[in-house]
C-alpha cells in the first residue's frame, strides 16, 4: 500500500466570505443566518476555552457526538432549550437568552403587527 501523507487543504475564509458575499443570494442567505452561525463561533469558542472534544461534550450531556456536531452547526438543526442548557453546562457555561429590541422595527410597525395577530 502506497505511504500518502495527509496534506490539509488551505483555507482562508476571509477572502472565501469576501468573493461570495458579492452574490446576492449567497448575502442574503448568509444575512438570514447571520445569528445562528454567531451563536454556532459562541458554542465552539466555549467548547475550545474549556478543552473539550465533541465526544466529551456529548458524553457529559449524555448524547452522541453526532448530535453534538449538529448542534454546533448553524442553520441546520433547532435545538430545544434544554438541549442548549445540557450543552453550556458541559462546557461550563450557563445559557442567557434576551429579548433585544430590534431597532429596525418601529413602534408604527409594532402596533400594524399586533393588530394582524389578533385579526
């Protein structure tokens, strides 16, 4: 059998997200997601500073790596908040959600939405 050496494949996601960027779909799709893959560099940030592996998040939450490796991927997969709670624990976090007022929204379009939800 022939001796081949792993070569990892350079990736510079700057210049990658720069040159896609410019399409409009790939913007406006990535904008959609924008938070999800925040909260995704949130998640694996946390992981990394506490020194975990996937297999041991997942063990400490009392899952499989597999589905650890879902949670940690953006726009793929809606976990439950106890799944997002399981998840900071493992890797010594506590989960804070908020309500940030969107300041695109205007009071105006506040109230025309609530008069269409209750019809």
């Amino acid at each position: 059998m022939a001796d081949v050496k792993y070569k990892p494949v350079s990736h510079d996601h700057e210049a990658f997200l720069k040159k896609a960027l410019k399409r409009k779909e790939f913007r406006e799709a990535y904008e959609n997601l924008e938070e999800e893959y925040r909260f995704a560099r949130e998640m694996l940030a946390a992981r990394s500073r506490f020194g975990l592996t996937q297999e041991a998040v997942a063990e400490l939450m009392g899952t499989t790596k597999s589905a650890v490796s879902r949670l940690e991927a953006a726009g793929k997969h809606a976990p439950s908040l106890t799944t997002l709670k399981k998840y900071a624990q493992a890797v010594g976090c506590r989960l804070e959600i908020k309500l940030v007022p969107d300041s695109r929204v205007t009071k105006r379009s506040t109230r025309s939405a609530k008069k269409q939800a209750a019809g």
